[in-house]
C-alpha cells in the first residue's frame, strides 16, 4: 500500500468554477473575490475579511496596519512555522518567544506575562494543528497589557473557541489557503477583523498601496485615476483563487465531518499503544483537525523518532514533521536564539510525526498506518 502524507480535496466543481473564471476574462482580484471575502467573513463570525496571496502576507500586513516597527517587540510561539516570525522581522521588530504547553502545543498563556517588556506589542497566537490557543487567558493579558492579539490560524479555519468561531476573537486573524491546508486555493490567505479602518489598511497595502483598487479603476463605471498614499505590496488575491475558494468553503463541513472521522479512527486504532502519545482535544473547543500527529515516547522504545520516519517510508507512508522550531534554523540562532531556552519545543519536535491525514483517506488506509505504526513498535519495545 502507498499513502500519501496528502491530497487535497479537489473534484470536478472546482474545475467547473476555476475554468469559468478563467472564461470571464476577469483574472486577477474583482467580484469573485469580493465575493469569497464576503461569504468567508460570515462563515467565521467577523465584520470584515480581506483576501490576500498568502497567510505570510497577512501576518505582515497585519502588524503594519498595527504600527508595529523598529524597536517593538512581538510574543509568539517557537512551535510554529517560520512564516510567523519572519514577519515580525520584516516589520523591524523582534520575536519574542514563549515556550509551549506540553499538553495542546500552543504557546502557555501563563508563561506570557514574564515575557512582556515595555517594548510589547502585540501577541501572535498559533492555533497548532487547529486546536484553540488559550484565548481568555490571552485576551486577559493583552487587555491588562494593552497589546494587540494577532491570531496566525492557517491551521485553523473551522476551529471554534468555546462558542466563538476563529476569526471573530482577535484584533486580526490571518487565515492559509495554501495547498496543505484545510480549505485551499492553490496558495492563498485571508484576513479577518472587525475594524473597518484596519480592514481598509490592509485592503490598500496589499495593492501597492492605491485608493482605488483595479476592478474599480477599469470597472465600466470606473476611471483611470488612482492615488498611492503608500508604499504598498503585492499582496492580493485573484478571482481564479477565490473561485476555488468559493467551492471549498461549500464543501468545508463535509471535508470537516471526514476530517473528524479520520481523527476518531486513528484515536481509537492508537488508543492502547502505550509507546504513543496521541493528540490533545477537548469537547470544550471545536478542533479543526489540519494534522494527525503522534508522539513517541523515546524512554519506552529502542528506535529514534528518525529510524520511525525511516520505517513507515519504506512500508510506503507518507509522514512529516510539524515543525521544525524556529529557534533551530541557523538564521535565527545567528540572532542569538537557542532551542534549548525552549524545552518543550525541543523535546516535543525530537517526538513528534505527523501521519497521513486528508479528506479523502479510506479507513482502510488509517488502519494500515495504524497496524503498521503498531507492528514497527512492538519489534522496538524497550
Ligand atoms: C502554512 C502556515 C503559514 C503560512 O501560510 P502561507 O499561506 O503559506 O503563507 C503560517 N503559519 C503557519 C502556522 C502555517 O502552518
């Protein structure tokens, strides 16, 4: 048997959609794309939504619109990809780290207090594998505090707080639609806020920083005029991303509802492998389920987290590693930063796989991971 680690979920109604798109002669951002930033900011609860080229695009847009720059200083998690901190280079501030819960993988909303400084500006939340940060305990500090919630939830689009959809909690919420990602557009990303100013600053810089954007400049009603008030990016999204988007988004509770089921059949499969431990949830929250991972509890077993890798890829399966921490990768420990100020990062990135894990995946197919996962583990008890 041969599986994949993923395959997006992509069927002929996308096709359908895309190809119209294309047919429409409108390529680049207009009425689709307004369309999905519309019915995206009412599946998750918030006033505005602004459709971009990328989550990364989102989390720099985000601070900017915030003011953050040279000199401050932004708190967020080393369990995450590195999209989330290079942004908080790109504005000229610095990342500041606060080691992870070993239970959920999300940053410890009680270790954030000892990190804030006077240069404090913001916390960036990672929702990882899309269960919930800690979001009481996050709004409480940045209200005492002062400092802005940015929420990087491009694993969460779907993942509820309590009652609270993400996207409607935060000052800013940058959603993916990269190609791994729960609801996806090939690339792609997505902002969501209820503040109208911030959602027109982040509409404008994300078009070189022009008043009027193209649809309405060549629109028939439109003129040739157009003003730059800033130095804009180019960071919007296009009408062939959001016809695709618009597709996924009617198919997000079936992909979700299989998501579950998946997740329920590997926890039951695992449940009584003492070498494992599986991934934390609560009835509390509603999980998203971007990823499956496992942890290998390494004093119970003879092989590395490595050599298990190595394993499951020549009996055919698909893995990866969620994530490489960002204080590991030599940029940043040429900024000074060390791994080892952050033990259960480390610890948990030495244990963690991620396995197989998409819509489509047959049940036969968890169990053939499963059985095999067991198998490899029970030559290698200690
Ligand atoms: C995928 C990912 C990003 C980046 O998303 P893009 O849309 O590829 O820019 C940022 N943060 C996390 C946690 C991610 O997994």
């Amino acid at each position: 048997m041969k599986i994949p680690f993923y395959i997006p979920y992509l069927n002929e109604e996308e096709i359908v959609e895309v190809t119209a798109a294309i047919q429409s002669n409108w390529l680049s951002k207009g009425p689709k794309t307004l369309e999905f930033e519309k019915e995206f900011a009412k599946k998750v609860g918030s006033q505005y939504a602004v459709g971009l080229n990328s989550c990364t695009a989102g989390l720099h847009l985000a601070q900017l619109a915030l003011g953050i720059g040279q000199g401050d200083e932004v708190i967020t998690t080393p369990y995450t990809f590195v999209a989330t901190s290079n942004t908080i280079l790109h504005c000229g501030a610095k990342p500041v780290f606060v080691d992870i819960d070993p239970l959920t993988l999300n940053i410890c909303a009680e270790a954030i207090e000892q990190a804030i400084t006077p240069r404090t500006k913001a916390i960036i939340p990672v929702h990882f594998a899309g269960y919930p940060c800690d979001m009481d305990q996050i709004r409480e500090i940045s209200k005492r505090y002062n400092l802005a919630i940015i929420e990087d939830a491009a694993h969460a689009v779907y993942t509820k707080y309590k009652d609270e959809p993400i996207g409607s909690i935060g000052d800013i919420t940058c959603f993916s639609f990269y190609a791994t990602k729960n609801l996806t557009t090939g690339e792609g990303g997505m902002i969501t806020t209820n503040d109208e100013a911030i959602a027109n600053q982040i509409r404008i810089m994300s078009l070189h920083g022009m008043s009027r954007n193209a649809w309405n400049r060549y629109a028939a009603k439109g003129a040739w005029y157009y003003e730059v008030e800033q130095a804009g990016f180019k960071y919007n999204m296009t009408d062939i991303q959001a016809a695709m988007g618009l597709i996924q988004l009617q198919k997000l509770e079936e992909m979700q509802t299989l998501r579950k089921q998946l997740a329920q059949a590997y926890n039951e499969a695992l449940r009584e492998t003492d070498e494992l431990i599986l991934p934390y949830d609560s009835p509390e929250h509603c999980h998203s389920w971007h990823l499956y991972y496992i942890q290998l509890k390494e004093d119970q077993v003879t092989i590395t987290r490595n050599e298990l890798i190595e394993k499951l890829n020549e009996a055919g399966i698909g893995t990866s590693v969620h994530f490489i921490p960002v204080p590991h990768h030599p940029f940043y420990q040429k900024q000074g930063y060390r791994l080892t100020d952050y033990p259960v990062a480390k610890k948990t990135y030495e244990s963690i796989i991620s396995l197989p894990f998409y819509p489509t995946m047959t049940k036969e197919a968890v169990m053939y991971v499963a059985e095999t996962l067991k198998t490899i583990l029970s030559l290698h008890k200690r």
